[in-house]
C-alpha cells in the first residue's frame, strides 16, 4: 500500500488492519470476565478463538478467494490485547529491523518469530505458546514469496519505486 499509493493510505490501511485484530479480542476480554463472570484460565481459552477469526480471515478472506494478506497487522492488534508486552517487543524488533534493513517482510518475519520465544520465557500457558508459533509460522509461510525474491536479490526495499502492473493505462 505504502508503495502503492503513499503514505497516508497506507497508513489508514495499518490502523484498520490492527484494529481488526485488536477489536474483537479486546471486546471478547471485557464481555467474557464482566459479563459472563468467567475464570481467567477459561477467557485465556476463549480468547485465542477470538484472535484466530480475524488473523485467519485477514490472511484467507472469501471475498478474495481465500487469498488475503501477511496478517502482520491483523495478528499485531490481536496480541496487543492478549498480551501487549509481547507486542510492544514484536513492535519494536519491526521497528529496528525496518530501520536497519530497509526491508519489511524481514522485518515481520523475524517479529513473529519474536513472539512464540516471549512467550516461552514470560511462562504464558502452553496453549498460547503453541497458538502464537502457529500463528508466527503462518505468517512466515505467508512469506515465502518474500524469501524467494530475498534470495534471488529482487526484494525491494522501503522507499525503493515499484512498477505496478496497469497503474500508468486508463481505463
């Protein structure tokens, strides 16, 4: 998007992208404990279901076929009302490696990878570590178009011009 059409859409098209992750967690959270007075052991539960709809539907939507995007964003807001530590540093391993490289599917890749590992070392329950490395594991498969184009030497970087196919014929 940031390629495509800027930086104002692209930037409008992120904080949709994360609110669509954050939103239904967010709200799961607050209706499972204050409404239906669940244990937190059972709202850790539910909540994973809560964050899988949005990342899986971002990544396989039917409106495009069960084609979709990376779920970097998506998967981003979900886990900041999971667990927003976990995203913070996520966030901020992007952030460093966006800076450093220059390049963003690096960047995601190694940020996703960053979660599962925080939640291993901060003791979260098992079922959030194996949810989180399936989830980072997805959106590192998301990725395989990247590696390719990594290791072929053809991966643009940030700020670097793309050639969109039809951007330059009218209709």
């Amino acid at each position: 998007m940031l390629r495509v059409l800027g930086p104002g859409p692209a930037a409008m098209v992120f904080v949709g992208d994360g609110l669509k992750g954050f939103v239904p967690v967010a709200v799961a959270h607050a209706l499972l404990i204050s409404r239906w007075k669940m244990q937190q052991q059972q709202v850790d539960l539910w909540l994973l279901a809560f964050a899988l709809a949005p990342i899986v539907g971002h990544s396989f939507s039917v409106f495009l076929r069960f084609s979709g995007g990376r779920a970097v964003t998506t998967t981003c807001g979900a886990l900041f009302a999971m667990a927003w530590p976990a995203a913070a540093i996520g966030l901020g391993i992007w952030a460093i490696l966006v800076a450093t490289t220059r390049y963003i599917s690096v960047a995601s890749m190694v940020a996703a990878a960053s979660v599962p590992i925080y939640m291993a070392v901060a003791g979260k329950r098992w079922e959030w570590l194996v949810f989180w490395s399936a989830v980072a594991a997805l959106v590192i498969l998301r990725h395989l178009p990247n590696m390719k184009r990594l290791l072929a030497g053809t991966e643009t970087k940030i700020g670097e011009k793309v050639e969109v196919e039809g951007a330059g014929e009218r209709q």
